[in-house]
C-alpha cells in the first residue's frame, strides 16, 4: 500500500546539518525514507559517509559534505554542493549546535559565550541567507530549526545554551515573516531532553536525569527518532499551512513541571 502523499518528499533536496549523529543522522534517515534527496553534513566527512552509506543501502539517495557551521565559507561551500549536486535546496534543517560551557551564566567566560552564540545564532543566520533565495525562485520551501526547550524556560546550568535557543525562535519568525509571500515557511522544534551524546552531561547525570524524568509526564526521556517525525511533517506537504512556529516535542515536560 502506498504511503500518503501527504508526507512524500520525492524529488525534494534537503540539507541537515550536524546529520552523522543524534537527533540530526535520525532526522536525515527519515526525510531519505520519505523520498528526499538528502546532504548529510558535520564536521567529520567519514562520520558523514557513514550515514549516507546506510541510507543508500535502504535504497535512498545521499551525499556527504564536511562542514564546520562556525566558517561562513565552509557554510556557503555546503549549500554549493547541494546546488551543484541536485540544483538546489527545498529544505534546510538546521541541527548542528554547542555548548561548551555547562554551569551558572555569571561564571562563564566571554569566550564561551561568543562560540555559543556564533555556532548556534549567527551560523544559522549566514546558512539561511544562503539558501532562502535560490529557495523562493524554486517556489517555495522549508527552513527547520532544531531549537530547545531551554529557550523556552531559565536554567541553572546551560543558561546561555538557552538565549542562544530562544534566538533561533525568533529567527524562525522573522523568516516566517520576510519570505512567507514567496511560499517558504521556516519553524523550530524544541526536544526536551533526548538521550544523544550531545546531550550526554544531563542524562549522564543521576540528579539531572531523575529529575527531568520525575517531571515529565511520560516518564522518561525521548530518542533521537521521536524528533524526526517532526522534521518530515515541517518538510513535507503535510506541513504545508505551518509557520512561523515552535513544536515542543518534551514527554509533556512543560506541562508537567506545574503538576
């Protein structure tokens, strides 16, 4: 039985960043399983190959392109790729993401702070100026980006993670406002704690992971997998009337936090 048509991507060109691992190689694998033709990027070009590998033995259709997102040129290098590949991009799911720093924000250096918000900000910035134009001429697409629940809430230990998090929403917005009229839509999806090695200083944690688990009503954390359907809905005609958003996709963490 053939699948809807609502979540077919055939024929679509998608570019994830930060895709050889985590809730990016999950969301890479699913969007080749419904079809699209997908760029697989990190900063390790072998890590990368590995997922396309896998993705083409399941029959899908992939490249690798290596890419540190904090050089505008390797950025633009990346989208190059893609264009030079596949003629072009129809959706643009921007993982890769930092924290180098794990405490209270007034202990933080400069340093940290500025590599925080120049890998999780200012290089999704540069990557959707890249891709929106060439986006609209092909009449229309989808920007993706994988925020977090910390941008939606204050915290004691990944404080500055967070702003950075709440930028990308209101990047997302902005785009959702300066392109909808050329039919490209752009939103953000906050997980909740999901166990990816990103990730791994939390859920590692026995006091961090008890509690989070405590107060989320599901009861446990999420897995890479259970944000990539997300991502396929966002990218697909499915999502076709949806912009401008967050999905919180948390076990009903922030729901269950006033419980």
């Amino acid at each position: 039985m053939k699948g809807s048509a609502l979540f077919d991507l055939t024929g679509k060109v998608a570019l994830v960043t930060g895709s050889s691992r985590g809730i990016g190689r999950s969301i890479a694998e699913r969007l080749a399983e419904h079809g699209a033709k997908v760029v697989v990027s990190s900063r390790k070009l072998d890590a990368c190959e590995e997922v396309v590998a896998g993705i083409r033995a399941r029959g899908g259709e992939a490249i690798a392109h290596a890419c540190n997102i904090g050089r505008k040129e390797e950025l633009q290098g990346l989208v190059n790729a893609a264009i030079q590949k596949w003629g072009g991009v129809d959706t643009l799911i921007c993982n890769a993401a930092i924290n180098p720093y794990f405490g209270p924000m007034a202990q933080m250096s400069d340093d940290a702070w500025d590599k925080i918000m120049a890998s999780n900000v200012r290089s999704n910035f540069w990557l959707c100026n890249m891709v929106l134009p060439q986006m609209a001429e092909r009449g229309g697409g989808s920007i993706v980006i994988i925020s977090s629940v910390a941008g939606l809430l204050g915290t004691a230990v990944i404080g500055a993670y967070g702003v950075s998090k709440a930028a990308d929403m209101a990047l997302a917005r902005n785009i959702c406002v300066e392109w909808g009229a050329k039919n490209v839509r752009a939103n953000c999806i906050a997980p909740g704690l999901v166990r990816t090695d990103f990730a791994k200083a939390l859920w590692e944690n026995p006091q961090i992971y008890e509690q989070t688990v405590r107060i989320y009503p599901l009861k446990r954390i999420g897995e890479p997998d259970e944000i990539a359907g997300a991502a396929v809905f966002l990218a697909s005609p499915a999502g076709s009337f949806m912009t401008g958003q967050t999905i919180v996709i948390d076990g009903g963490g922030m729901v269950g936090r006033g419980g």
